[in-house]
C-alpha cells in the first residue's frame, strides 16, 4: 500500500500508473511545516490526515491505516469520498500557492503581511 499525501488531485492516478491503482490510497495532510535549512524542515503545527480509497468507499485497508495512526501522534480520518477534501484543500492552496510564488515569500509572511492579507 502507497499513501500519497501530496498536494494536487492527480497524483493517485499518477502514481497507480507506476506501483499500480490497487495499491494506492489518496491523503489529504493539514500540517504546518517550515524549511529552516536545506534539508531540515520542521513541523510547525497540525496534525491531521485524511485518506481513502481513489475510488471512494471503505475499506478493510483503510481502516487499518488508521488503527496504525491512531497508535501515533497523527489524527487520522477516513473518507468514504476521498475527491473532497483532495479538492477543498487544492481549492485552498492553489490560489495561495500563486500569491506566495508571486511576492516570493513563504506562505505564512503571506498571511501575516498587511499588504496581501486581503487578498
């Protein structure tokens, strides 16, 4: 089983095409991250992660996965819908992803600068 949390509604069909599409299950992570360093990227805040399966439903696997991350630190949550949340948070980042490219600062200086803040 691969878990993709990557930012994007593609990349489970994506990456089925390499490992193969029953192998693959979508997540969705709401985590706050910042690269000190090359190298070194420290977790800010934010815990949770989404996922289920591509092609929507439950699943025996999925609800494993989560018993796995119920035993860390992580808050997981299963979506019978997983194309949702893939699209709430693109909905989100795309648009923010664009300002930050644009001002060339990290999103947070973004959010927390005068000048874009009511964008």
């Amino acid at each position: 089983m691969v878990l993709t949390v990557q930012n994007g509604v593609e990349s489970a069909g994506e990456l089925g095409e390499i490992v193969g599409a029953d192998r693959v299950v979508c997540g969705v992570s709401w985590i706050t991250a910042n690269l000190e360093s090359p190298g070194v990227v420290a977790h800010a805040r934010g815990k949770r992660l989404i996922f289920g399966e591509p092609t929507g439903g439950l699943s025996t696997r999925v609800e494993r996965l989560k018993a796995v991350f119920e035993r860390t630190d992580i808050e997981p949550e299963v979506y019978s819908s997983i194309r949702i949340p893939l699209w709430h948070k693109f909905m989100i980042a795309s648009p923010a992803a664009g300002l930050s490219a644009l001002t060339r600062l990290p999103f947070g200086c973004v959010v927390n600068t005068e000048e874009t803040r009511s964008w």
